[in-house]
C-alpha cells in the first residue's frame, strides 16, 4: 500500500499536477493526492482482475 503512494506518474501529467498541488492549500493539496492515488489504485487493482 505505502510504495502506491509514493510511485510518481511519468510525463507531463505529474509536472502539471505539481504545479496545480504548489499553488493549492494543505487541506486541498491532501484531498488532491489521495483521489490521484485511489485512481491509480482502482486502475491496477482492476486491471488485475480483468
């Protein structure tokens, strides 16, 4: 569970979302990584049921 958190997504994507994260409060900072995560999360646990 904890190398999810913290895998980074390659690309231009990961260079936005930072940018987005930097300019944002804590609290919104914090809601914004985890949805992030839970994606990831919800796309390899269902990619491995597939």
């Amino acid at each position: 569970m904890h190398k999810i958190y913290r895998k980074r997504p390659a690309g231009p994507q990961n260079l936005q979302l930072e940018t987005e994260l930097s300019s944002c409060p804590k609290n919104y900072l914090l809601v914004v990584y985890i949805s992030f995560n839970n994606q990831l999360l919800v796309r390899s646990v269902g990619a491995a049921f597939e």
